[in-house]
C-alpha cells in the first residue's frame, strides 16, 4: 500500500467516523430546542423529560464528534500538506469563519444545555439550546462551503501552484453549494429523526415509559414525513446542479461503463482495471425514468467517457451511491407507513411497525455516509475538482508514520463507538423513567453526596468494568433538582 | 500591515490555547497524583465545563495559521507529524473520558484514561513546539523532511516543561475553584510544579542556543524586550510562589498563583516570540514567504478578526457561568441567580 494510499484509508476512515456523530447530534440539538420550547411554553413534565432523556444520548455524542473533528482539520496539513499550503488561502477561512462563528458558540452554550438544567431560568436554557444548535447548524454551511469549493471550485485564480481568492461570493456560493445545504440539513435532521424514533420505539417494544417514548417517536417520525419528500426533491437537485460539472461521478454512479444503457445498475461488481462489470443486475428502462424520460430512450453515459487517469473508483462511488439511495427509498417507505397508521389512529397500536422502526435506528446514518463517500470517492482522482490532483496533494511523509496514524485511529475509533454504543443501551436499559421530573428518583438514583464534603470519609469506589455500568445520575445532575 | 496584524491574531489565539487548555491539561496530570477518588472525580468535573471551549482555541490557532499562512500550515504539520499525531489521540480520549465519566460517573477507568490522556497530550505539545527549532527541507512548496529527522533532545526537554507549566497552571486553577484538603494539596503541589517548571525554563532557554533556531537579540530592542519579558515571566513566577505558599483563606491567596502563572507563561511566549521574530521554522520559512495572498487577509481579518471579541464574550459568559468555587455532589455549583452573568449573558 502506498503513502497515498494510506493516508487515504486515514481520511476515510476519520471522517467517516467523525460524520456519525454530527449525524446525530446537529439534528438532535434542534430536536433538544423544540422540546424544551415546548416544556417551557406548556410547563409538561414528559417534555422536560424528554429533554433530560435524549441530552444524555447527545452530550457524549457530541463531545466525540468535537474530538474527532478536530483530527480532521489538522489532517488537512498533517497528511495533505501540499493541499493545505495551495488551498489554504481559500479552505482556511472558510474553516476559521467555521471556528468563530459555530465552534465558539456551541462552546459557550454547551455548558449551560447540559449543566444549567434547573439552575437558571427556563428562557436562559432554552436560548443556550437555540444557540448551540444554531452553532451546529452554522456549522454544517461552512464546512459544506468549503467542500462545495472542492467539487464545483469557482472565484479563484491560480498562482504559481496557490489557489487565491478573487471573489468571495462565488468561492462560497460555488455551484453545488446551494443545493448541497440543503440537501445535507435535511439529512441529519432526517438521520437524527431516526435515530430518536428507533430508541423510542424500543420503549414501545418493551411497554416501558409509554409516554415519553410516544411522544418522542411522534415528532420524531413527523418531522421524517415532513422532511423525506423534500430530500429526494433536494437530492435529484443535486445530481442535476453538480453533475454537469463532475461527469465523471455521475458516469461513475450509474455503473455503466459504456454508453446506451438505458437501464438502473441495482447491482454490480466493477472491475476498474478491466473497465468492465464482473456481475451486474440491471433493471430495463429505469434509469431513463429517472431522468424523467418515460420513452425509455434516454441512455446513462459510460465511464469509459472519462480518460482512464481521470476515473474515480467506480465501486466506491456506486456503491456509496446504492446505499444512500436504498436507504432514503426505506426511510420514505416507513415515514409513508408511519403516516398511514397515525391517520388511521393505529401507530401506538402497531407492535409489528415498532419493531420495524427500532431496526431502522442507524438507517439515516448510514444514508449519510453513504452520501459522503459518493461525494468523495466520486470526485477522486482530484481533490479540487479538475484543478488539483489527491496524488499531488499528500504530504510526502514516510509511510511507516501514516500506518502508524492509520493503525492507532483505526483502533482508538473502534473502542470509541464501541463506547458510545455500550453507552446508548446503558441508558437506554436505564431508561427515561429517571429523568420524570414528577417522580422522586429511585433509592439507587441518589446523590453520591460524601463527594462534596471535604474530610468526610468515602467508600471506596469498586473498580468495575468499561463501561456497562448500571449507574445513576451525574452528580451535578442530581444537584440540579 | 494585513500580514502583522495577522501575526498578532495567530499569537492571541496561541496564548488564549496555553493558558486555557494549559490549565485544563494540568488538571488532567493533576489527577494522576490524586489517590482519594472524590478529589480525582473533583478535578475531572472542573474541567467538563470548560474543556470543550478552551480545546476550541487550539483549532482556531491552526485554522488561523492554515489561513493566513498556509505554507506554514501545510509544513510545520508534517514536520511535526507524531507527536501531533499522539497529541491528536490524546485529545480523543481525553474529551470522550471526560463525558463519559461526567456523564455516567463513577468511571474510574475512565476518570484514569483522562489523566494519562493529559500528561501524553502536554507533553506531545512541548515536543511539536520543541521541532520549531530544527531546520526544515523543503522543495518549492512541499515538505521533504523524514520522520524523525525534526526531534532532537531539545524537544524533550521542551515536552517535559510544557507539562510541568501545564500542571502549575492547573494546580492554580484548582487552588483558585476548590476548597479544603483539595485546595492545601494543590497550594503544595502547585508550587513544586512552579519550580520544576521554572528550573526547566532554564534549561531550555540555555539548550535554546544550541539548536538549529538559537536566539535572535542581536538589535537592542530585541534584546531589551526579551529582557523585560522575562523579568515578567520571573516576576509572574515568584508571585505564583508566594501566592500558593498563602495558606489563609482569601481571594488573593486563591488569585495570585493563576494571576501570577498566566503572566508567566503569556510573559515567556512572548520573549520567545521577540527573540525569533519573524521566523517560524528554521532556516527560512518566516511569516513573509508563509503569508497568504491580500484577498485572504482582508478577509480573515474583517471575517474573523471583528469575531474575536464575541468568541472572547463567549468565552467569558462560559466561564462565569460556573464561577466561584466548585462543588460536585449535593450543593452542585455555585448556582447562577438569573441575575447573575449567565442570565445577561444568554441574550446577546
């Protein structure tokens, strides 16, 4: 494996698992604003609940996707140094205004969202919420901005081998950024959507918290329904705006090599040496449907269109594809379900729909990765899209030190999700009945209290494994009421 | 003019990172030396709070650098390459032991995972900083260097002080946020990392010469302001002294070793600053040759410049917001009245 290719391996590998968190937790801190809107206009209980209940699965969340977002800025001096200097004048600030205008704010606010419960007024809490999603929101436009650049570049000249701004409005509002934001908004709402709608289905499952977990599925799975239609609008928007520019991708998408297929590639297995499909399931006429050609005539170009130095890896960038779309047509299928059943007034009545839901806890994640990788691997062999090659762009370092990078962020990612995962079923198993601001908490549930008391003797904390504890409140939490 | 002013925002966000983060790692290394778990769980709670702003600072510096000096960025990164890497591990458990321990306490293994994540990240940190005094190879705008071809024994050297001033930084701070035993512990600890770390600032600024980027004091004004600087940075030092020998109970008792420890280490980044200006990787890479193009800088500046007061306001609304003395358990913090900053504060 060469020195490319493993930093590679290391970007993909970063991102991929950077992009989970914000997955979750950009939808989930809108969703955190909207209930605790709600309890401080109505005064509820089960919306303060709910609100101390999914904090807990967004706080951890988001301080991996903090960490591990700061791993990428630096990769992009670390391993693609040559990158950083000739881009830098255009990618730096857009990433500095990243930094003052989103990472800032939700720092500021972060502490009272997940500390200030109960220690300051219900308006004070609810504006740090709005305000640390309006950072998480503020957020995702830079940084879809700057990777917009990257596949529609525009506003820039080249000097001597640097990338240098000429006009700001075009560098930023580069032609796929307008339907790319969009595109990516609704997707972690809808990621965060059905992340929610699994866990509280799992309630349902389990006929614990039936309150709570009806509630949280509701507006859950509303604002899914809501938002589904207005995805697959936003992203055939997409195809059709950035495409033009990166016929590669949409050659590599499709799955054909040559041209005159007019049918959809549901299945292959490309061989990019011998710029041929080893298998392949195709279903007639299709795709010329999707390009709204219902004669069938309108064929899918071929890969072979491209030179072969310039042709992205076609199974990554397919196969990528298939997965967002796949998981985009389930997604729609099960809000369209989810809608049927609350019209006919048989959600809370459908055990069969609830085990189905909590299968599909992780499918917008996966979505989104796999919309990741399709951006990605689809714009490769450049990593500014016609202007500067990825192989131009690496850090000649010795390859001995990015397998040693490659190797330790491979293993410290596994134990990381393992964590988090480990983490979200404790408190699922612990479950929101804890946080019912109605109920006093279980004897188990109290405030470890020696701790604040200096010269007060303690019991000794037994060593206990990690992390499949079953254990209460964060004290600060307790303290709180 | 853009590229000095530009300067000055990399240095502001450099010194804003070592003495927040600088503190917040301290206590981190700190709670290696804790046997009583209370006090271990303690410190950890003091840095939840805050850890997520003050690491904040560290990307806006090197997003600040990338910008700006793009060149720079793109060498001194792979220059630096594993101890930055290391750095970058430490953060990742450091910031998710901190949650998870914070959030599902007690984690003792997790409380463990963060202090050992806060020695290996400071000490990472002096050594990435200790490779700026060796030369760097460069072809056009690529960096050619080999993989251990930037450490020397200076960066361990430079490693070892960054974590013991981190750690009297961090001491101070617990001085400063707690009381009783915790708080007397810390007075006594802080003020043998204070001197570990002032003994150790000798040394480098001694070996300093010996390295591929020794001083430059060569015009009068350099050398009286290095001079000056450093009087400070003593003066800061002696002060951090005295302040944690005070064992009564006061505000300055609890002040001046923090007070005392941030001019320290403003004073010493500073006069480092002085005596190399304006060269940032030895022989040749200086801000000039690293500088982005006029277009950039008018528009960091404007863009991110006219932020810096509000990221500060943040800032500040963060950190008193959990002012005053720090309980965990029962009493919780000192609780914010919706009179106090964090009401103002929350509407901008």
């Amino acid at each position: 494996m060469s020195l490319l290719d493993l930093s590679r391996w290391q970007f993909a590998i970063t991102v991929l698992f950077h992009m989970t968190f914000p997955a979750i937790t950009v939808g989930l801190s809108i969703f955190l604003s909207v209930v605790y809107g709600l309890y401080w206009r109505t005064g509820r209980a089960v919306y303060l609940q709910m609100f101390r209940f999914w904090r807990r699965v967004f706080a951890v969340g988001f301080a991996i996707g903090v960490v591990a977002g700061a791993v990428i800025t630096f990769e992009m001096g670390l391993n693609w140094g040559v990158y950083g200097a000739r881009t830098g004048p255009i990618i730096g600030p857009i990433i500095g205004m990243e930094v003052v205008t989103a990472f800032f704010v939700e720092a500021g606010f972060i502490g009272v969202l997940l500390y200030g419960d109960g220690r300051v007024r219900k308006g004070t809490m609810f504006m740090s919420t709005v305000m640390v999603s309006v950072g998480t929101v503020l957020s995702s436009t830079w940084i879809i901005a700057a990777n917009s650049w990257m596949q529609t570049p525009a506003g820039f000249k080249v000097v001597h081998g640097r990338f240098e701004p000429t006009d700001w409005m075009r560098v930023i509002f580069n032609p796929s950024f307008v339907w790319r934001w969009p595109h990516m908004l609704a997707a972690v709402l809808i990621s965060a959507s059905f992340f929610v709608a699994g866990i509280s289905a799992w309630y349902l499952v389990k006929g614990r918290a039936k309150g709570f977990a009806r509630r949280s599925m509701s507006i859950a799975l509303g604002i899914a329904a809501l938002l589904m239609p207005v995805q697959l609008y936003l992203g055939d928007n997409v195809a059709g705006h950035e495409l033009p520019y990166q016929l590669s991708k949409l050659e590599a998408i499709e799955g054909n090599w040559n041209n005159g297929d007019t049918g959809f590639v549901l299945f292959s297995i490309p061989d990019q040496q011998a710029a041929r499909n080893i298998a392949e399931l195709d279903i007639p006429c299709l795709g010329s449907y999707i390009a709204k050609d219902l004669t069938c005539k309108t064929a899918m170009p071929g890969l072979k269109l491209t030179p072969a130095a310039d042709r992205p890896d076609m199974a990554a960038t397919f196969w990528g594809f298939r997965i967002m779309f796949l998981a985009a047509v389930l997604m729609f299928g099960t809000t369209f379900a989810a809608t049927v059943l609350r019209l006919r007034n048989r959600l809370w009545t459908a055990r069969r729909f609830h085990r189905f839901v909590l299968w599909t806890t992780p499918v917008g994640i996966l979505a989104i990765l796999g919309g990741w990788v399709t951006a990605e691997a689809g714009r490769q062999p450049w990593i500014v899209f016609g202007q500067l090659r990825t192989s131009d762009a690496v850090s000649r370092l010795a390859p001995g030190e990015v397998l040693f990078s490659v190797v330790g962020f491979s293993a410290l990612y596994l134990i990381m999700l393992v964590a988090y995962v480990a983490y979200i079923v404790r408190t699922m198993r612990i479950g929101p009945e804890r946080d019912d601001p109605g109920q006093e908490p279980p004897p188990e549930d109290l405030p470890d209290t020696g701790l604040a008391e200096e010269g007060v003797p303690l019991e000794p904390v037994p060593p206990e494994p990690v992390p499949l504890v079953p254990v209460p409140l964060g004290s600060r939490e307790v303290a709180a009421r | 003019m853009t590229t000095t002013l530009w300067s000055a925002t990399v240095l502001v966000c450099l010194l804003m990172y070592v003495v927040l983060d600088g503190y917040d790692l301290g206590i981190g290394v700190a709670t290696l030396f804790e046997r009583d778990p209370a006090h271990r769980r303690h410190l950890l709670e003091s840095v939840a709070v805050g850890w997520d702003g003050n690491e904040t600072w560290l990307i806006l510096l090197g997003v600040a650098l990338w910008a700006g000096f793009p060149l720079a960025f793109g060498t001194i990164l792979p220059h630096a390459y594993l101890p930055m890497i290391v750095m970058l591990f430490s953060l990742i458990v450091r910031g998710v032991s901190v949650e998870m321990a914070s959030q599902a306490p007690p984690a003792p293994r997790w409380t463990t995972a963060f202090g050992v994540a806060s020695l290996l990240a400071s000490f990472a940190q002096g050594f990435a900083l200790g490779t700026l005094t060796s030369a760097v190879r460069l072809r056009g705008d690529v960096y050619t260097g080999s993989a251990f071809g930037a450490f020397s024994w200076f960066c361990v050297l430079s490693g070892l002080t960054v974590t013991a001033a981190y750690t009297a930084l961090g001491y101070a701070y617990t001085k400063h946020k707690s009381a009783g035993r915790l708080r007397n512990s810390a007075a006594r600890r802080g003020a043998v990392a204070t001197a570990v770390a002032g003994v150790l600032l000798v040394a480098v600024l001694v070996a300093v010469g010996s390295t591929a980027a020794p001083l430059n004091l060569g015009t009068p004004g350099r050398a009286v302001a290095f001079a000056v600087l450093l009087l400070f940075a003593a003066g800061g030092g002696g002060t951090a002294l005295v302040g944690f020998a005070w064992r009564r109970t006061s505000r300055a008792a609890d002040t001046l070793p923090l007070g005392g420890l941030v001019v320290a280490t403003v004073s010493v980044f500073l006069a480092l600053g002085v005596a190399r200006y304006p060269v940032l990787l030895p022989p040749d890479l200086t801000l000039g040759s690293a500088a982005g193009p006029h277009s950039t800088m008018v528009f960091i500046l404007v863009g991110i410049g006219l932020n810096m007061p509000l990221v500060l306001a943040y800032n500040v609304f963060a950190h008193r917001a959990f002012a005053g003395k720090f309980t965990t358990g029962a009493e919780g913090h000192e609780a914010p009245t919706t009179q106090g900053p964090l009401a103002a504060g929350a509407r901008p």
